[in-house]
C-alpha cells in the first residue's frame, strides 16, 4: 500500500480552522506549488509604525538564516505570535523573492489596532466627571489599544460608580470615532443615561416577634430606608448582604443563637421606589450555663471568673463573651489582664461542652506561654521630630515586659502631639518566638505642625484691626545655629513658641511672645512656660483717656502618677501691671460695687496683680483636633496674696487732708470756674479711695471646667461640657475686685481681639456680652455656662479637618454668690462649622438663635485660632 504524507494536510487544517476562530482578515500569501525548505534571506515590516520592529521580528521567531519549511508550520505560527499581542487588526505575511539557492525574501505586512487618544462623558452631571476619570484612571489609559474587553470593563466601572449613589438602572452607550487629531487613534464617547435614583421606600420585616422592626433596621449600617438622618438612602448588593449578617449578630447578642434570615426579596414599587422585604426566624433564646477555666496556672479560676463578669443565667451573648475574653474598651478583659503582664503569646478558646434546655455549658481553653520582653522599639517616619522627642512619649521600653495597654497609651501620646496624622499611626509588635521576645515598630506620618495667623477684622468704632501671630509648635532652640533644620524655624525639639501682634493703628496694639519647653530637663514631662504680653488703648484723643495691661509670667507643668497617670498639675506665677490714665471707654468698664449699692467706675491708677494659679486636670482625650471619645476634667485655682491681713483696717480711708487734696486735683483739672456739687465730691472721693483699696489686688478666683466626648455612631459625636467660675475675696470691708472678673456672652473672641485682658471672656452663643445684666456692672463675680453640642466630620484629611456642628446652650453670670442661681439661664441653639488647617489653625463660625432676649434674630459669631472658651 502506498503510504501517504499526512503532514501537508495537517498545516491546511491547522489554517483553515485558525482563520474560522475570528482572523479572517489575517493570512500568509505563498506560492505552496514548489514546496520546500528555505533559508530566510531577509525580512521587511511594513506598518506598525509606533512597534520596535525588531522587537515584532523577535516575536514572531522568524530570522535571517533560518531555515523554514513551505508549507509548514513556520509561518502560522508566527502569524499567531503576533495575533496574540491584541495590537494588531490585520496580519499578513508575503514571500516576495525566491532565488534558485532556494533563498526566501519575507514581507510582513500589519495594520495596527487604534490607539486611544481621549475620552469625554455626556448626559451627566460634570461634578461627577472628576470621580468618573479617577475610577477609569487604570482602565482607559492614552495611547492604549482600544479593545471590546476594555470598553466592556470601562462600562463596568461606570456602572459600579452610579450604582454607588443609588442610580441601579444606569445605561451606557459607548460611540467609537476616529480622532481628527490623530493617526489611527480613536477618541471614546460614553453617553450616560442614570435613570432616577433609586431610593429605599422601607425596609419590612416578617415573621419577628422578639424585636421590633425599628431595632432590626438600626443595625443595618450601609442599607438605610428614606428619611434616616444622617444616612443616605441607596441599595448596594455587597452591603445588604453584610447588613443582614449584622441583623442577625444582633439577635445573637439577645441570646438568639439560631435567628436566621430564611427569606428576603427587593423589588420596585409603582413609586420607582425599591421595597425590601426580610422573613427571619428567630427561634428560641439560649442562656449561660456552668464556666470552667482550663490551662490557667498564672490567676485562679475564680480570679478569671470576677474579670469575664458572665454569670450562669446571664442571656447568651457571644459578643459580649469575645468582648470580655479579647478586648474591651475599658480593659476589663481577660487578654488584656495577661497582654499587660507580658504574656505576648497567651490564647483563651471557647468551648462548648454542652448544651441542655437552652442553657449552654462553657469551658475557657487557656494557653498562657511565656512572658516576653521588648527587644527594640523602632520609630519610621519622623522626618521632622527628633527621635528623642518620639520615645520620651512612649510607654515601651526596651528590656520591659510587653504590654498592650503601654501600647495603646503610647499611641494617644503620640496622637495628642500634634505633629503625626492620627488616622496613619501604626504600631506594630514584629514577634521573634525563638527567644521570647518583640521588636514594636512605630509607624509615623508627619504632618504639618506650626500655625500662621493673619487676618484682618472691621472692629465698628475702631476701625480695621490687624493681626499677625505665628506659632511654632515643634520649635527646637538648641538648633538655631544649625541651619539644616531650619523650615523655616529651628524643628524638631517639641518646643512651643509663639508670637501675635494685633493693632488698628490708632487707638490700640498688643504684643505677646511666649516659650514652653514641654520636657524640662529631659528626664520627665515636666513643662516650663515663660511668656510676655502688653496691650495698650489710647483714646486720649476722643477724650476717654488710656488703658495699658501688661503681664510677665512663669509656668511648671507636670504629669501626675497619683490617682492615675491622666492627672496633670500646671502651676503659673503671674505679675501683671494694670495702668488706667481718666479711663473712660465702654468696651470694657472696671466698677466698683459698693455696700450703700452705689458703683462707682475706676477711670485713674497703677493696679498690680500678682497671682498664683493652680490647675489640676485630668484629660483622657486622643485625637485633639476632633476627639471622639474621652474626657477633660478640671480644677483651677488663682489666688493673690492676702494683703489686707497685713494692713489696717482702713487703709484706704482718706483723711481730711487726703480728701481736700484730691478736691484740690480734681478741680485744677476742671478749671478753676468749675463749682463741684456734693455728689461730685463724693465721687472723686470714692474713685480716690477705690484707687488706693484695689492698688494691690487680693482676690481667690475658682474655676470648675468638665466636657465628655462620646462616639454615637459612625463619626457622629456626641460632647457636654460644663463651665462655673467663682470670683471671692479676702476682706468683706474689700469686696469683690474689679478686674479679673467674667464677662458673659457673645463669641468670647471679639473682645480679646481688641487686647481687653482684666477679665475671663466667656462666650454665649446667641448673645451679645450686652445682653446680660452684668456686663453694665462692670463684668460678673460668678457664671456657670453648659453646652451640648453634635458633631459630624465632613473630613479628617490631616492637610484639612472639617467638621460640622449643632449645639443647644445655657448661661448665665451674676454679681455676689447671694445672687446667683443655677436654674436661671439665658438658652440657646443654632449650628456651625469648624475648619483646622495646619498652617492657619483654627477657623469656623457659629450662628445661634437667644430664646431669653427682646429681639427675635440669631447671632453670626467667628472662630479665630482657638476654641472660644
């Protein structure tokens, strides 16, 4: 029988079942009447003008001086080569020349695929266009092939996106055009038609007996009906999905181990609305039994027992139970209880060992392991901070045991500096099992840190008050001389430097200038604070005479241990100096409140105040710029020395000679026409005597301040904050001081705009400081202020932390304790905004409506630089 080559038939197979997969416009053009082996003599690319051709030659594993057989399996597979690259829309490949050295001269021939040259959106809002180009950024890439897959994925994105805001019915047509502009390059339209939003009409369930429908929607985080505050309506499959495992973690923690949702189905009502429908079973309610612990050597069973806090009867919570064995947020857990002894590689495993009736027997499976020990401690990312500035703020140390709770106060160290973005603070214990020991790695990002204030602010009859203040609060003194370190100060120590400048050119200026060395000496948190202010009024020319203040003073601040280490103590020694030259302006009135009810304004003199305020707090706040929880207790004291003990009785009792001399004064001012009326007389008299009784001011002065932050849900914050304040006095014959006094009301910041320091400016949303009775009398000897606010973060970006805020308020401030009453308070409520920026601090506004004034409109208040106290 004759045999038969197979190998001819196998390439015409090969050929035609390869052109029928799609590439029909792709072939090898070859005379196949002389077949044979051919040495290739010299290959030639035509197209493919963007492609490394030697790189589209390599590619397809044809060469000069190989030798390739015709037909055979050469050429498909080379044409296959290329085809697989997708860049290419055509392939073909000739044989141009053939010599009797059976030499063979190859032309490829290849029509590139379009490129993408650009892309535009229509029939879509542009805000949505930014966010649109940001999802696409790695699909739709310039000057990229153009492909079906690429186009059906860019859809894809597209869709997920307005899926995101609600839009489910979203369509999308995609126009393909040549680009003018270009060469074989295609420009990519997507007209977007989003439909209407789909809203959730309401969320039913069925078939729950236990628990109200309104409790089961509450733990549905992501998938919220129409008309939830602070929640938008929309469905995304992914989060539904994890809402109804939420819904059932929600029964099991009431003791409902097998609540199952057995059933749930979403349609669109006639309202375009979607209606979500969810049958659960909820089944029987199941109760703690008998807990027995095993492998514990380190605490007794009974010690274990009193930390987990589950007794036998207690419902049946497995969140409560992982909370109590894992970790809860006051530590009375039993992990921490080990964790914070060393014990790095301790394990607790639940059991259970039976289950009778709906009661469940548990055993505690302990493995306690070895203490381990702190190896090293590494800190990333301090570029700015000295390294010595981030350990003496830690609680490991190399050579201790490890402890969690040291890490975990570690990290609000870290976050109450001000220099590192809390959200990115990592920290990470790297265990090394071999020896029993643990690297903590620090994870920092730096953040901008120092602050500059320039504003500028129409103060009505005082015109236009300028301000530039800057403060370092990351300076370093010990590098002035390096000026490597400069940006554009001296960084790295932890130190605060500050200094403000505020005039209007006329009538007023200030000047403060302030240093605190938050680690004096290096060895413990023992801060040093010195500082300088003056501020001075001129309104000789109006006729109101003059006012100058100016104060020197030093602090020691210290971290107690006793009666926890969130207690602080600040002692500040002030002297200040108070100058009045025939005072007269209102915007800050100093009077005295006699005991024939009579007040009398002190306009002349040099009053000196030196004082001794103590503070003790106790502040359990992380995260500064928008604390979430926590709290902020405390107790200041500000006393003057008793001089009054010293002095006689009445010192300040003028003599006939005394009162005939300032009678003498007063009318060499007046001129000598002037005829004084009793009254007159009694007032000079009274002003004279007030100058000499207050020249040395005695007072104790007390302040209680408290707020309470607590985290809602989500971000939603909720804070209450109470302020009260007490100004006393020594001798009853004295009376209360006129200066260092509260005055109540308005933003708490305009005044201290214009350099007014003899008093406390408290601020009261709503109303002007003239909207209390107390302002008339000079300012009040007692307030009590209480604030409840509601805050929400529209972003927590470290270049830009903005939150919202809604508040109710109440306050009030009296003259003589006799006088005051808890329960009497001026009420308000309004909303705001608070921006920080890092390099500018803090900016914001608040706007309240006063319930207990005559006039009926709100207040427009401005946050400058601080928190208004």
């Amino acid at each position: 029988m004759k045999q038969y080559s197979l190998k001819p038939f196998i390439t015409i197979v090969f050929a035609v079942l390869f052109f029928m997969q799609g590439f029909s416009q792709t072939e090898d053009v070859f005379d196949y009447g002389n077949p044979g082996k051919y040495t290739i003599a010299g290959i030639e690319i035509i197209g493919a003008e963007s492609r490394d051709r030697n790189a589209i030659k390599s590619i397809t594993g044809l060469r000069e001086g190989k030798t390739i057989e015709i037909p055979g399996d050469d050429i498909p597979k080379a044409i296959k080569s290329l085809w697989r690259l997708r860049l290419f829309e055509d392939v073909k490949i000739y044989q141009t020349k053939i010599d009797e050295e059976n030499n063979i001269w190859l032309e490829i021939l290849i029509k590139e695929r379009p490129t993408l040259s650009r892309y535009t959106f229509r029939g879509t809002k542009k805000l949505f266009h930014d966010d649109l180009n940001d999802k696409l950024e790695d699909v739709l890439v310039k000057g990229s092939i153009v492909t079906d897959n690429t186009k059906e994925l860019a859809t894809i994105k597209i869709k997920e996106y307005f899926q995101e805001k609600g839009y489910l019915d979203t369509e999308i047509n995609i126009i393909e055009e040549n680009d003018e502009r270009k060469d074989n390059a295609v420009k990519l339209i997507f007209e977007i038609d989003s439909k209407e939003k789909v809203k959730i009409a309401r969320i039913d369930f069925f078939n729950n007996v236990k628990v109200n429908d309104w409790k089961l929607r509450r733990q549905m985080k992501n998938t919220k009906q129409k008309m939830t505050v602070f929640k938008k309506s929309k469905f995304l499959k992914d989060d539904f999905e994890e809402d109804k495992k939420s819904v059932i973690a929600f029964y099991n923690t009431l003791g409902y181990r097998d609540a199952q949702i057995v059933a749930d189905t979403t349609y669109i009502n006639l309202s375009d609305e979607m209606q979500i429908n969810i049958t659960v079973e909820e089944g029987e309610r199941y109760f703690f039994g008998d807990i027995t612990w095993q492998g514990n050597t380190k605490y007794t069973s009974e010690q274990l027992t009193t930390i987990l806090g589950i007794s036998k009867g207690e419902i049946f919570n497995p969140e409560l139970l992982e909370k109590r064995l894992r970790f809860s947020l006051d530590g009375r857990d039993i992990s921490s209880l080990y964790l914070d002894d060393g014990y790095l590689f301790f394990r607790v495993d639940p059991e259970e060992t039976a289950v009778r009736n709906q009661v469940i027997d548990m055993k505690m499976v302990l493995y306690e392991g070895a203490q381990a020990t702190i190896e090293n401690v590494i800190i990333n990312g301090n570029d700015r901070t000295h390294e010595h500035v981030v350990r003496r703020e830690i609680r490991t140390k190399p050579g201790e045991k490890f402890s969690r709770s040291d890490i975990i106060r570690s990290q609000r160290e870290l976050m109450n500096l001000g220099y590192f973005n809390p959200e990115t603070i990592d920290v990470q214990p790297q265990v090394n099992q071999q020896n029993g020991t643990v690297d903590i790695v620090y994870n920092l990002e730096e953040r901008p840190s120092d602050q500059l204030e320039l504003s500028a602010g129409y103060g009505g009859f005082s015109g236009l008050i300028g301000t530039l203040g800057v403060t370092f609060n990351n300076f370093s003194i010990r590098n002035i001389k390096d000026r490597s370190t400069w940006s554009p100060l001296p960084q790295g120590d932890g130190q605060k430097f500050s200094m403000r400048g505020q005039s209007n050119g006329r009538f007023f200026r200030s000047f403060n200038v302030s240093l605190t060395e938050p680690w004096l000496g290096g060895k413990r948190p023992t801060s040093f604070t010195v500082g300088g202010v003056y501020s001075a009024y001129d309104y000789s020319l109006l006729g109101q005479g003059q006012l100058g203040i100016w104060r020197a003073f030093v602090g020691l601040g210290t971290q107690l241990k006793w009666p926890d280490d969130f207690f602080s103590s600040n002692t500040t020694l002030t002297l200040e100096g108070i100058n009045l030259d025939n005072y007269s302006a209102n915007i800050s009135r100093f009077i005295v409140q006699e005991f024939d009810g009579k007040q009398t304004p002190i306009n002349n003199g040099d009053f000196k105040n030196f004082s001794l305020r103590q503070i003790f707090q106790r502040s359990s706040i992380a995260e500064p710029l928008y604390p979430r929880r926590g709290s902020r207790v405390a107790l200041t004291i500000q006393l003057t020395p008793p001089y009054s003990l010293f002095r006689k009785s009445d010192y300040w009792v003028l003599d006939e000679e005394g009162r005939a001399q300032v009678i003498a004064d007063r009318l060499a001012e007046l001129g000598s026409g002037y005829i004084p009326t009793a009254e007159d007389i009694d007032l000079w008299v009274r002003q004279e005597e007030n100058r000499n009784k207050f020249e040395l001011l005695e007072y104790h002065k007390w302040r209680f301040d408290a707020e309470w932050y607590y985290n809602i849900i989500d971000k939603l914050v909720f804070v209450a904050n109470a302020k009260i304040g007490l100004l006393g006095y020594y001798d009853e014959a004295i009376g209360i001081s006129p200066f260092e006094r509260f005055e109540l009301g308005g933003d708490g910041l305009s005044n201290q705009q214009v350099g007014i320091t003899g008093k406390d400016i408290i601020s009261l949303r709503g109303y002007e400081d003239t909207d209390l009775p107390a302002f008339n009398q000079g300012g009040a000897s007692v307030f009590n202020k209480y604030t409840m606010e509601l805050r929400y973060p529209l972003s927590l970006n470290p270049s830009s932390t903005i939150y919202g805020l809604a508040f109710v308020q109440g306050g009030n401030s009296f003259i003589g304790f006799r006088n005051y009453n808890p329960f009497d308070l001026r009420r308000s409520a309004g909303f705001g905004l608070r921006v920080f920026l890092p390099m500018f601090g803090l900016l914001g506004f608040d706007y309240g409506w006063g319930f207990d004034k005559t006039e009926s409109f709100g207040n427009f208040n401005i946050v400058i630089g601080f928190e208004p106290d």
